[in-house]
C-alpha cells in the first residue's frame, strides 16, 4: 500500500510561504520581480510543463545575474532556510 501526502497548500500554505519568502529577499536588495520571474527559471523546471520543483541554490543563482549579491548576504539568505 502506498499513501501519498500533498503538503502544498493542504497542511503547509504554500502561498503564504512564497509571499514570506518574497519579503525576505527584499531585505537584500532583491525585487518582487526578479523574485517572481525567477522562482521557477533554471533546470530542470521547463515552461512547457506545468509542475515545477524548486531549488533554492538555484534560485540564488539565477537571481545573483541579476543582482549583485555578496557571499555574506547569499550565505545569510541560505541559512534562513
């Protein structure tokens, strides 16, 4: 037998997270925009697909292309989560 358990927004509000989340980056310098356009924007997330898995490594890469970050900010962004 096998149970499945669907944590996004059934136990864990997922878009409360997001939005929490969100505000965090801010706090260094990192824009509601580029946090969105970038949330899901590296592999191996595709836009032809609708689910998408996310990394936070990831994101942090893509967003320090777009914004200049220092290794201590980048450090204490990670060790927030």
């Amino acid at each position: 037998m096998k149970i499945f358990i669907d944590f996004d927004d059934v136990i864990f509000n997922t878009k409360r997270f997001r939005a929490d989340f969100e505000k965090v980056f801010s706090q260094f310098g990192i824009t509601a925009d580029i946090f969105r356009k970038n949330y899901y924007n590296y592999s191996p997330n595709k836009k032809s697909f609708s689910a998408k898995t996310y990394f936070l490594e990831k994101h942090l890469a893509v967003i320090r292309k777009h914004v200049i970050l220092t290794s201590r900010n980048l450090k204490k962004v990670s060790k927030l989560f």
